[in-house]
C-alpha cells in the first residue's frame, strides 16, 4: 500500500501519540542508552494500551466506528439490525420470513467464505431489500494480529467475494469478534469503506436463554441504535430454536411500540 493509497487516512490522537513516543524513545535510546530499560519499558505500555483499545469493539480511538446510527438517523427514530456470521441456511431462511412478516429491512455483515458456500441465499437476500456488507473473508479470531498486508488481503478478499455474488459493493466492515489493530482504518480508508460495531448485543452465540437475549435487547431499543445478532453461530434454546429465531419476533414487536423504524445502516447514511 503506498502513501498515495492511504492518503484520506487521518490518525487518531492516540496514533498520533504514539508515533511521536516511538521517536522521542528513539532519541532517548542514542543519547541515554544506559537507560535502555526504562526506555523499553515505556515502549511495551505504549504497545499495551494499543492493543487494549483494540479489544474495545465500540472504541473510536484507532478509527471512526459507528456504535451509533447518525444523528439525523435518530431524529428519524431509525434504528438498525444487524445480523452477523452467516449466511446459514437453516437460520438465515426462517429469519428472511420474519422480517418479511413484519416489513423490517436488515443489515447483514457476512464472510466471505459462507458466503461462496450460499451464493443464491446471498442474492435472495438482496432481492428482499436487505443489505449485506463485509464481515471479512475468513472470520480468523486472531483478525487482530494481522499485520497491514494480511488485513487488506482479509478486507479485500471479502470485498471481492461479496460485491461477485451480489453485485453491491459493501460500504460498511465489521472486524471479527469487533477487535482490531492500527493496521485496520488505513486499510478502510483505501477500499472506502466505514468501520460498524453496535449499540447493545446479547452474546446470542453463548446464551441459550432466549428471555435474558430478549430482554437486554429491549432494554437497549431507542433512536439511532445498532442492534447486533447472529443467523451464523446462534446458541440455540433447550428446544433446538435459533436464539434469533426465538428473539426476533418479540424484539421486533418492541421497536414497533416505540415508534421505532428498522433501516439499513446505508440507508441510515443517505
């Protein structure tokens, strides 16, 4: 990637920080080099605070990262479903039928390599309004680690393998399990696209109790919102029902009572 590339890329505060730490410790080391120890030791919190907002999925100090829908959204009374992991036949299906009951449009963050195992269920869902965007190609959960060339290769890849199928670029990412590094907003800022969290999950792939899902997503519902669940991975109930299956209906009900109105995250910022 070359700096004209990466030319939109603004660092953040903290980024800025640290570079300008790297260089101070640098000049610190050829003037003072018997304090070396000290030295390396400010270099390893540095590297330990950056990689511990890495860990915060709904942190905006390495990128912008949408944890909320715009303000303009929420004057709307827009909120956003977001649907992570999949495409998975036999939930993603029985899914597609109950937003069609109750006129929801979502947002699907999806793998690249699901995805080439369901092409047509990938394209079904676009003919039914929804949107898909880029959740990378192969969902490694060690996604953060990656240096700049194995992010872009992940982020691209997923570009390529969705965009083929649907014929819709994604403008939106969101990074496996929500963690990432410093690599990543360079990498976005090439390819265009914007970084997606969420205002309130329900470890819905762990949970098996359908009410405590249920209800810490209604307790999360107001304007702007991003709600995230999973068709790929779900936890299932004590019956063997999907946690979305058996949530969706009830959480949907919910929003509509609050005058709340589902939209794509790309509508959202039209």
């Amino acid at each position: 990637m070359t700096n004209a590339q990466i030319k939109d890329w603004q660092p953040t505060l903290l980024i800025k920080v640290s570079v300008i730490l790297h260089a101070v410790l640098l000049v610190g080391l050829l003037a003072a080099p018997h304090l070396w120890h000290w030295l390396l030791a400010i270099l390893i919190a540095n590297h330990l605070v950056v990689a511990t907002v890495g860990l915060w999925p709904r942190s905006n100090w390495l990128g912008p990262n949408w944890t909320k829908l715009p303000e303009v959204a929420a004057r709307r009374n827009e909120i956003a479903l977001t649907i992570d992991d999949g495409p998975e036949p036999q939930v993603t299906k029985p899914v597609l039928d109950i937003l069609d009951r109750y006129n929801v449009k979502a947002t699907f963050f999806y793998i690249g390599t699901q995805a080439l195992q369901h092409p047509e269920l990938c394209r079904e869902i676009i003919q039914r309004g929804h949107a898909i965007e880029n959740h990378s190609q192969r969902h490694k959960l060690y996604f953060s680690l990656f240096g700049l060339n194995g992010i872009l290769r992940e982020v691209t890849d997923g570009q390529e393998t969705l965009s083929s199928i649907t014929g819709i670029r994604p403008q939106f990412f969101r990074a496996p399990a929500g963690l990432r590094n410093p690599f990543l907003e360079p990498v976005l800022s090439r390819l265009g696209l914007r970084l997606a969290s969420w205002s309130v999950r329900a470890f819905d792939t762990k949970i098996k109790d359908s009410e405590k899902v249920k209800n810490t997503l209604i307790a999360g519902l107001r304007p702007g919102a991003i709600i995230l669940l999973h068709d790929g991975n779900a936890a299932r109930t004590q019956t063997n029902v999907p946690i979305i299956v058996a949530v969706l209906p009830a959480l949907l009900e919910a929003a509509r009572e609050k005058g709340l109105q589902f939209v794509t995250l790309v509508k959202a910022a039209s």
